[in-house]
C-alpha cells in the first residue's frame, strides 16, 4: 500500500546527496595555494583520519558487543524486535558515515578557503559555507535514505493492507535505529570534544600566554592538533549528533501519526508519511538557500550574519508554503492545526538561534560586557561569562514551553484531552524545525572550516589582508556555531518529548508480545492494550509524581546530566595537563622553535590528544546507555519515564547554560584581539584567553553533548521497553 508520494523521499534523498558531491567536487576544484598551505592542510587532514580511524576501532568493538547484546534479547529472551539487532547496526554505519564525509569535505576545504580570502571575503564565505553544506546535506540525505529504506523492508514484512496494527509495528521499529545512530554520536561528540579542547588548552596556555605567540602560530606544537580536533569534533561530532536528531524527530513522529489515526489505515499510513514528506521537501529547500548565500567585500559581522540568514530564512519560508500544499494534498484530519504546528516548530527553532546569536555574537551587548570585564582580569571574565549563560537559558526554554503548548493545542483543536493529536502535533513541530537541517548544519560546519582557514593563513604567513578576512569568516562562524549548537539542543529538546511519548507506544508492543492482552486500571476496570489509550497506560504503571519510583527516576537524570558533565570537563582537564607539559618541553628541549629554525613535533601532541580521547571517552559514552537498563529493571516504566523527564528538564537547560557562555567568552577574546581593551597581547587579552580556556569544554565538549545524553536515553529505553515489563523489579 505505498502510495506514490512516498517515493519524493528516496528521490530527494538521492538527489541531495547528488548536490553535496557536487559541492564537494566544487570545493576539490579550487586552489589550496602556496606549497606551505598544501604542507599544513596535510598535517591537519592526515591527524584527523588517524585520529577517526582510531575512534573507529574502538566503537566497532562497542557495536559488536552491543548487537550481541540486543541479539541475545531478540532471539534469546524474546522480549525485543527481532529486526532490531539490524536497525541498530545501520543507524550507526550511516551515523558514522556522515561524520566521515563531512571531515573530510572539511579537511580539504580549509586551505581552499584561506587561499581563496587572498582574493576576496566573498570568495572565502563561498568555499567554506559550500562545504559546510556537504556535511548538511550528507546529513539530511543519508537520513532520509535510511529512513527509506527501512520503511520499505518494513512494509514488505507487516503489509499496511493488513490492518492498522501493522503501521504501529512498523513506526515503533524503525525508532530503535536511533540507538545505533545515538551511541556512535556521543562517541563522536565525546571524543571528539576532548581531543580538540585539550588542545586547544594546551596551544592558548602554553603558546598564546607563556611564550607570548600568537594564535595557531606555525612554532606552537599544539596548534596542529588544536585544527584537528576542530574537525573530529565541530564537523564529525556535530554531523553524527544532528544526524540522530534529524532522524529520530521523523521516526518519533511517524510513531505517534500511527497511534493518532489508529481508526482508518489510509489516513494513519498518511499520516506516518507526513513527517517524511516534509523533510524530504526541506532537503531540495535547503539546497536552494546554499546558493543565496553572498556577500560584498566590505561585509561587516552584522552583514555577514545577514547573508547566511538570507539562505536559512529563504528555505524556511519555501517549507511553510510547500507543508501547507502537502498536508492539503494527504488530506489529513485538521490539517491547518497540524500544518500550525509545523510553523510554530521552524519559529521555535529561529527563535532559539536568533537568542543565542544575541547572547553570544561580539556584535551585541552581552558579549561585549564580558570584554569589557577583561580590564580587571580573568575572574570578573569568568563570572561575567557564567551569569550570561545563565540568564541566556531562560529564553530558549520559554521558547520551547510556549512551542510545546501551542504545537499541541493547534494539533489536536484546542482540545487538551485530545492526548494523541497533541502529542503528533508536538513531534510534527520538531520535524517543522529540524526540515530545514540541510542549510541549517551548513551554517554549524562552516565554523571549524573558517577556524582552520584562519589557522593555515597565520601558518602559512600570508598577508595582513588575508589575515583580517580570514578573522572576520572566523568570529562569524563562533557565532554561526554558538547557534547550530543552540539550535541542536532545542531540536533535542522537542525530540525527547516526542519520543517520550513514542516510549508508551513501544510498551504497549512489549506488553502485547508477552501475551498481555489486558492491562487492569487502579478502579478495576479491564481494558485491551491494544486499544489501550496513553492515559490509560499512565494510570496502569502509576506514573504520578506520588509516586516514589518516578521521583527517584527524576532525581537520577537530573543527577545523570550533572555527572556527564563533570567526567567530560575532567577529562578535558587531564589531557589538557598533559598538553601543556608536552608543549612546555618542547620549547625548553628542541632548540631554534621560538626562533622558528626548528619544526615542533606536531604528532606527538596529536598523539597525546588522541590517546587521552579515546581512553576518557569510555565511562561518560557508556553510562547513557547503561542507566535506563538499571532504572528500568529496578523501578520499572515509573521509574524510566522518571528519569527521562529528569534528564530532559535539567541537560536542556544547562546544555543551553553550558554553550552561550562558552560562546560568550570565545567571542570576548575575538573582540579584544580586534584591538579593542589593549588588543593582542595586553592584559585584558591573556585575562580573555583565560575564560575561552575555561569556556572551551563548556561549548565544544560537554554543553553539545548533553543533547545527545538526553536523546539516546530516551533511545534507549523505548528499545529496552520489552525488557523492562517483563523482568523489572519494582
């Protein structure tokens, strides 16, 4: 029963993977320049993919154990999906693969764009926004493309023609894929956070400030590994994390489309497809606004923010159009509330990204006082920058509160007891603001594309000209990268909710496969669980905030967020120490380095941080997928949605906490080395750089992967639900 519509979702999944190959050949095309540019390019590409590679090898032995694990439930114990062993293995492949691409579209594209800045800024936005949109679109397409594919294995094996139930079983099994994406996205965000940051620690401390050097000087040992990292960690950790969210919003809300219209199995298979469709439309929108994107040479930050705007609004106002034409077409029960919802999700989404721009941009009040409190040192930096974050967090959880309620009440008619439709409506909205992912990532990957640009024109010593553009791409893309992470966590956010909800569907599975046919109410009253509504199956499992067993769950997650983040800032902490020893002796053991008649041992210090990453990226990569299992077995379904309520509520709120000040102090020191408070060099500038230190796990290492904590525990759950009614203790 695969209606011909469907099939616009591998056709444009296809065809946006067609375009990122043809930016990419576009990109290859161009000049790295002089044989100095092509020498560094080299350094930085082949550190990235040893250091991949590596990262690789140890998440391979992961999957393995994992899918024995998830083997042994399907087939042994007979309380999961036999197909998800499969599903898990494939949402990781092409998690890993789209991180693969995009690092080394990035890789490739850093010196091209420094030697393009040698011509113009415009010419330097062009190759490096395009080739930050490889990573989108790879993204976007690999998504849809997995998506696709499973749809139609599915539908092959539980035919929609045989009866709603079918379309449920379907939606609820295709989600367990985002637990293979998920658990290779933290991998990727974790050890890839620590890798860059503590070189990153290592190049400012030792470098900028002891030695007196500037920024990615070509004499600083750390400065090759501190480029790396930025790639393994802004472009692979970033594609693999957005990948899952992109993926898990359609599944969740193609979840909840199947439990909604359950009455009529043409509507329902409508409505399963609607998210599908909607992304895939946004796919070819997002091209689009890839090739709106100029600017003139005598841009200002003000009017480069513009010119990525333009292409990010243009694709979302074709998606607002285009949603509304498709919802008509599927004819689906009140579709302008649901079409409502799609809207209020992309407002939700550019208005989380707008806040944060504000919060973090060198352009706007905010940043420029914590510059400002540079005059009087590094303390008043720190505190400057952590009362902004703080504060920041209020406006994109009021976004998220307001996106939330509205979302539901146009969905379900303004009817609050329509549980089903509020919840579809609320998935729907996720989707609205994750459909334009494409352009939306091409903005985030364009980042650490400018910061090694940057990086490889101070190396390469090219012209002051060259210098100042290839500054102005840079502290542009802190901004556009402060907002993509923004922007991933309040996707992440409107995801966990919908997939909270998609938790309750993947019981009522578990439930029927042990043969429970019949849940009884706490009245007495006996009814169907497969007719069971999700009020019902709250009542049933008491899921009640009298209830000691949700409390404790609530209490776990908010804890679970807290204690991510502090093994993550510690082990950013132990390998930055050992960076800075190893960039200390250099400069007091090789000879000539300061003097530049020596060259540094670049592979030692990138060797450093990528033994570090891999070995401290085990235990907070781990945990996630660890505690919903011990939750679920002690405390049952209460307690399991407990802590998922628990982690979403705290990690949302100090991801956001964690990123803007992060971003903040970044921007505090690109805007003093603009030659504002002293310039380069003066005190305000070293008591800058202390706070960046401090804010560069804040931003790139634990705030950004907090999105990923709160999704793959959600993952987690819906595919460990067989487990946890038929076993759990409590």
């Amino acid at each position: 029963m695969l209606v011909k519509l469907f099939w616009i979702v591998p056709a444009c999944a296809v065809l946006t993977l067609i375009f990122a190959y043809y930016f990419y050949r576009q990109m290859k095309q161009a000049s790295e320049g002089t044989d100095q540019m092509k020498k560094i390019a080299s350094y930085v590409r082949d550190g990235a993919m040893a250091y991949l590679k590596q990262q690789y090898k140890v998440v391979a032995i992961v999957f393995v154990v994992l899918t024995a694990f998830f083997a042994l439930l399907a087939y042994g114990l007979h309380v999961q999906n036999p197909w998800m062993p499969g599903a898990f293995l494939t949402g990781g492949f092409f998690s890993a693969l789209a991180g693969f691409f995009g690092m080394r579209t990035a890789t490739h594209a850093s010196a091209r764009t420094a030697n393009a800045a040698r011509e113009s800024l415009n010419g330097g936005l062009r190759i490096a926004f395009r080739s930050g949109a490889v990573m989108g679109l790879v993204v976007v397409g690999l998504g849809l493309l997995d998506i696709s594919i499973w749809f139609l294995i599915l539908n092959a094996v539980y035919p929609a023609t045989a009866g709603t139930e079918s379309l449920v079983i379907v939606t609820t099994t295709m989600l367990t894929f985002g637990v293979g994406a998920s658990t290779q996205a933290l991998f990727a965000r974790v050890g890839g956070g620590i890798f860059t940051k503590a070189a990153d620690v290592g190049a400012d401390l030792v470098g900028k400030i002891e030695a007196g050097i500037p920024e990615d000087d070509v004499r600083n040992p750390a400065t090759i590994a501190d480029n790396v990292g930025d790639n393994v960690g802004d472009v692979a950790g970033m594609g693999a994390d957005l990948y899952e969210s992109y993926a898990g919003s359609i599944l969740a809300t193609a979840a909840l489309g199947a439990a909604a219209f359950n009455f009529d199995v043409g509507i329902q298979f409508r409505a399963v497809v609607a998210p599908m469709l909607i992304a895939a439309f946004g796919t070819i929108f997002s091209v689009l606004g890839v090739f709106a994107v100029r600017t003139r040479e005598d841009a200002d930050q003000r009017t480069l923010l513009r010119a990525l705007s333009r292409g990010v609004n243009l694709s979302s106002i074709l998606i607002v159009v285009a949603s509304l034409g498709l919802l008509r077409l599927l004819n689906l029960p009140n579709y302008l509330g649901i079409w409502g919802s799609i809207v209020t999700g992309l407002i939700v989404g550019i208005g989380i990204g707008k806040v944060t721009e504000y919060y973090t941009s060198s352009t706007y009040p905010p940043t420029r006082e914590v510059a400002r409190n540079a005059l009087t040192g590094p303390a008043t930096v720190i505190i400057t920058g952590l009362g902004l974050g703080m504060i920041s967090a209020a406006f994109p959880v009021l976004f998220i509160v307001i996106g939330t309620i509205v979302s539901f009440l146009f969905a379900s008619g303004f009817d609050m007891t329509n549980l089903s439709m509020g919840l579809y409506g609320i998935g729907i909205a996720a989707v609205g603001m994750l459909s334009t992912l494409g352009i939306t990532l091409a903005t985030d990957a364009f980042g650490p594309i400018a910061d090694n640009a940057g990086g490889n024109a101070e190396m390469s010593e090219l012209g002051k000209e060259v210098r100042t553009r290839t500054d102005a791409l840079d502290t542009l893309g802190n901004t556009t990268a402060a907002t993509g992470k923004g922007f991933a966590i309040g996707s992440a956010a409107l995801t966990g909710l919908a997939l909270l909800a998609s938790y309750l569907e993947v019981i009522r599975s578990g439930l029927l496969r042990n043969g429970d046919t019949v849940i009884q109410l706490q009245n007495g009253a006996e009814i169907a669980t497969s007719s069971a509504s999700l009020t019902d199956f709250m009542e049933y499992f008491q899921v009640n905030l009298m209830n000691p067993r949700v409390l404790a769950g609530m209490l776990m997650g908010s804890m679970m967020a807290f204690l991510f983040c502090g093994l993550t800032m510690n082990a950013v902490g132990t390998v930055a120490y050992r960076m800075v020893e190893e960039v200390r002796r250099q400069f007091r053991e090789i000879a000539g380095i300061l003097q530049g008649t020596a060259e540094p041992d670049y592979a030692r210090c990138v060797e450093i941080s990528t033994k570090g990453a891999q070995s401290a990226m085990l235990l907070p990569s781990l945990l996630p997928l660890i505690v919903p299992i011990v939750i679920g077995l002690l405390f049952g379904v209460a307690g399991v949605m407990g802590l998922l309520v628990g982690s979403l509520a705290t990690g949302f709120v100090l991801a956001v906490f964690m990123a803007n000040s992060g971003g903040s102090w970044d921007n505090a020191k690109k805007h003093i080395e603009e030659g504002n408070y002293g310039g380069k060099g003066s005190p305000a500038h070293k008591a800058a750089i202390i706070g960046d230190t401090v804010g560069d796990p804040f931003k790139d290492t634990s705030g950004p992967s907090l999105n990923i904590l709160i999704k793959l525990m959600t993952i987690v759950s819906i595919v460990m639900a067989g487990l946890t009614v038929t076993y759990s203790v409590l």
